[in-house]
C-alpha cells in the first residue's frame, strides 16, 4: 500500500471512530419513541411556563413569589406522581419583592421614563423629586470633586449606552458553521473568566462598593444606570449584596432605558435643568430558609435505585420580567421530562431526581448547598479575604471531602441558556462521554441535535458539579434573542419562548436521564481536580479518587 493509501485509511478509521464508538452504546429506541410521542403531541410545558411567569411572576431568591413558585412545584410534580417531593432549605438571606415604580421626568417636559429598581434597592418612602445631575463617578478621585454637591439629586454616573440601529434580527439559530466551531476543541479555553476579566471585575466592583456609602453620605435621592440594549429593553439585576440584614445599607439605585437615558444626558450637557420625580416601593422579608430553598422529587429506580441520574434547572429569577427565558423555560422543560417519563410508564433501574435550584443569580447558592449537603465539599475560610471577591468568582481552597452519595451519582444534566431548543451538549472535557452522548443525541437529529463539543462550558449550576468531579453537563442550546433581549431584562417574558422549542428540550432530557437511568455502568468520570493548595507544586500527583464507570 503506497503512502497516500495509508494516510486515507488512517483518516478514514479516525473519522468512523466515533460512530464505531457511538454504535457500542446501547439506545432504547422503543423508549425513545415513547418519549418522543408523550412530550411532542400531549405536552404540558407551556402550562407550567404560563403558570411560573404569568400567574407567579418574577421569582427573586428569597421572596415570598419564590416560595409560593416552589410549593407549586413541589405540588405538581406529586400530582405527576413523583416520589418525595420537597423543598428542602437553604441558607441565603432577606427576601426582596418589587412592588411599584414609577419614574417620570417633570422638566423641562413630562414624560414616563421606563425603569426598574436594583434588586434589594431601598425604596423611596412614597414619590420624590429631585434635580438630576450628570457626575462622571468612575474612579475614587472623582468622588472629591463632587462631596457636598449631591444631596437631594439624582445621580447619573455612567456614559449613556450606545444604541445601534437594528440592522439584523435580535434572534437567532446556530447555523452548521458555528456548530462546527463549538465542536471544535480550543486549548486554554478551560474557565469562564479570563486573569484579566476577573481583575476588570474586581476593579468595578471595589469602586462601587465605595460609591454607594459615598451616595448614601452625600444623602442623594437616587442613582440611576443607563442599561444596555434598545426598544425600551432595560437590563437589571441586583447590585453589590443587600440580601443580607447586616449588609452596608444601599442607595436606591435604578437602571433606565438606554434612550430615555441618553436624552436625560444629553439635555444635562447642555446645561438644561432636569427634575425627575421617582416612586420606588418595596417590601423586605425576614430570612425564610424555604422562601431560597430547592425543589426536590424523584422517580425511585429498582435493581438500581441506590444510584442517581439528576436533571436540573435554577428556579429562581429577576424582578423587570417574569423570569420566562432564564430560567422558566428551563425549569418547565426538566419538570416536563419526569412527566413525559411517568405518562410513558418507563421505570428506570437508577432513580432519576430533579431539582429546581435557588439562588443561581447570586451565586449558585442553591446547587452549591446540595453539592456540600450530600456530594463533596470544602472547608470554608476562616477569615473574609482581603479583596472581598464573591464566593461564586473565588477558585476552590482547601481538601475536597466526598460523602457516600459521592460515588452514587450517575450524571448531572442542566439546562439554563434561554428558550431555545436543545442542539448538543457540552462534555467539559471529558472524552470518555463523547461516543456515549453521540449515541443518545442520535434519535434527535432530525429536531436538530447534533453537536458534542469537548468544550467547557461555564454560568450555570453544572460548575457546581464540575468543580468537585462530577459529571455534569449543560446542553447547547440556540441562544434566539437571549443575549440580545431577554437576558436579566424586562422583555424575559412568556412570549419569548418558542413551544416547539420547549416540546423538543423536554423530550432530550428525558431520553438523556433515561439512557442515563438504564445503562449498566455510571457514566465516566474525569479524575478528580488537584487540590488547589498542591496543583502548582505537584501537578502530576492529583490522585484520581474517581469511581470508575462499570
């Protein structure tokens, strides 16, 4: 055989691997029939989405909204015919509920302005009016420049966003092209933030943890944010904590719509006197251990019932919309999956839990107290560190101690990026899953599944998992207008989540927490991550303590 002959049948068995592999995998394919007939013609996942957004509304972690969505859930999955159904506490803070708003500019001319409090902003103790000042605050300097000129303003501190023309739609699907680039494996691309980024962040965050005392010292009625975004989109979160009773107290700050923002400046540029008139009310909760707790139910196994496959998705959202494309669309679309399993009358030989988790947005608080409660944990520090980074953004420290549930958990699968259906899944590196979840995406192909990447993936509770070396995994899902509308703001609506979308994300978590269920060993595992303290001293001799796959 000469050398070009060669080199064709090298790359012709490196191109059949994965399928040869792929094919070793045992499909349930009459299983998957079943599935496919119950979530695509008797589906109820857009009522549980209408039932989430439109009757409950925004669910911020900790408010009493938060806890009525999750004893409706805990209640509906045992309507479904779950087992052990529960809302099990976590320890997070004060419950925060948005109650009314109302911003209006009074001079030079009337006009409603559209914005939305920071989650756990003050309120205003009925409406207030005030001058509007423009104070570039970007830095400590210019704290100086503006102290005893701030009393009874509202403050506007940042540059006024940009506004592009719409030029191209706000949504979108991944074509085969950019599949093929998240297929595509990329060295050093392992974390979700970058040196430079958490240092940017960090930087910001240390500035504004100085400015808002410095707001409240300076007695100003409020500060206000131009958002991102256009159309009247306003994009607003919480600000620097406040969830907690003993946090710094907080200014009432808001965020406003990028044109009615730019407006705003442009006429303080020209030295045109602007008065607004702002109406903020809230209500704050005591501490409520289940108004932040998790939602749990399961399907038990049989000959396997001791072992766990878990598909999961956060409960909790923010105060502008109604929480439907983060994370309504992901909770209804893993609640459907065990619905669609126990209406097929499948009985799988793991059990198959779900869990509707709180506290994603500050933190993954939720995930991470089941993660300490029942898998692995890590000592916490014993003193706050210097830089006052939040715990989400801090790298591990300290031994990894895994608990007997440990070596019992098949698999975690997460779904947390918008409406959009499903269309692969990320492996976080792990190799020995790539032929497993290429088999288990083929009977979905024709929905538009199809892409494993041995990528990493990071923002959403499978890190929590990842981090102490589970298995856990977030789909690849077509991201529509989530970054470009939904995300955070107050068009994350009901509307923006398409059925057939949702039908088809029930229908692979099902089929992925079947097969999951169903095979003869756990899935593979990577080796455990180094201890932080050695990693960099010794980072060949990490043990791999993992329990191997049988």
């Amino acid at each position: 055989m000469n050398r070009t002959s060669v080199a064709a049948s090298l790359l012709a068995a490196l191109v059949l691997a994965p399928a040869t592999l792929a094919a070793e995998e045992k499909v349930d394919l009459a299983a998957v029939t079943r599935i496919r007939d119950e979530a695509f013609n008797r589906s109820k996942a857009q009522e549980t989405l209408s039932k989430l957004t439109d009757e409950i509304g925004p669910r911020v972690t900790g408010s009493p909204a938060y806890r009525k969505a999750a004893e409706w859930a805990k209640s509906q999955l045992s309507e479904w015919g779950l087992s052990a159904a529960r809302v099990e506490p976590v320890t997070f803070g004060r419950g925060w509920t948005l109650d009314r708003v109302a911003v209006h500019m009074v001079a030079p001319a009337v006009a409603p302005i559209e914005a939305f409090p920071k989650a756990w902003t003050p309120g205003t103790d009925g409406p207030k009016r005030g001058k509007a000042v423009y104070a570039k605050l970007e830095k400590e300097e210019d704290l100086a420049a503006w102290k005893g000129k701030l009393e009874g303003k509202v403050v506007l501190t940042g540059a006024p966003p940009e506004v592009k023309l719409g030029e191209k739609a706000d949504a979108s699907r991944y074509t085969d092209k950019e599949l093929e680039e998240i297929a595509r494996f990329e060295p050093g691309g392992r974390g979700r933030f970058s040196p430079a980024e958490r240092e940017r962040m960090m930087k910001e965050r240390r500035f504004r943890r100085k400015l808002a005392p410095f707001l409240i010292e300076e007695k100003a009625l409020a500060w206000i944010d131009g958002s991102r975004g256009d159309d009247g989109t306003v994009f607003v979160q919480g600000g620097d904590g406040g969830w907690k009773a003993d946090d710094p107290p907080q200014p009432v700050s808001l965020v406003v719509g990028a044109e009615a923002y730019g407006r705003l400046v442009r006429l303080l540029e020209r030295k045109v006197e602007v008065e607004l008139e702002i109406d903020v009310k809230v209500s704050f909760t005591p501490e409520d251990s289940l108004a932040s707790g998790n939602v749990i139910a399961e399907i038990p196994g049989s000959d396997r019932k001791d072992e766990v496959v878990l598909i999961g998705a956060h409960l909790d959202s923010w105060q502008a919309g109604t929480g439907a494309t983060d994370n309504g669309a992901g909770v209804a679309a893993v609640m459907e999956a065990v619905r669609v399993l126990k209406a097929a009358g499948l009985k799988p030989r793991r059990t198959i839990r779900v869990a509707l988790w709180s506290g994603e947005e500050q933190g993954f608080f939720g995930s991470r107290a089941y993660v300490s409660a029942y898998l692995a944990s890590r000592p916490e520090p014993k003193e706050k560190p210097d830089d006052d980074m939040p715990s989400f953004l801090r790298r591990p420290t300290g031994p990894l101690t895994t608990k007997p549930d440990y070596a019992k958990l098949a698999a975690y699968f997460n779904l947390d990026n918008g409406g959009g259906k499903i269309r692969g899944i990320y492996t976080q590196e792990n190799a020995e899953v790539v032929p497993v979840f290429e088999a288990w995406l083929a009977p979905f192909r024709d929905t538009g599944a199809t892409t494993v990447t041995m990528k990493r993936t990071g923002g959403t509770d499978h890190q929590t998992f990842d981090s102490v070396g589970l298995p856990g995994f977030q789909f690849i899902q077509d991201e529509l207008d989530y970054m470009t509308r939904t995300h955070h703001s107050n068009m994350d609506v009901y509307e923006r989540v398409p059925k057939s979308d949702l039908m088809q994300a029930s229908a692979v978590i099902a089929s992925f927490a079947w097969h999951a269920a169903q095979r003869d060993g756990l899935l593979p595992r990577k080796p455990l991550p180094p201890e932080p303290a050695e990693a960099e001293k010794k980072p060949e001799a990490a043990k791999d303590a993992t329990p191997k796959a049988r």
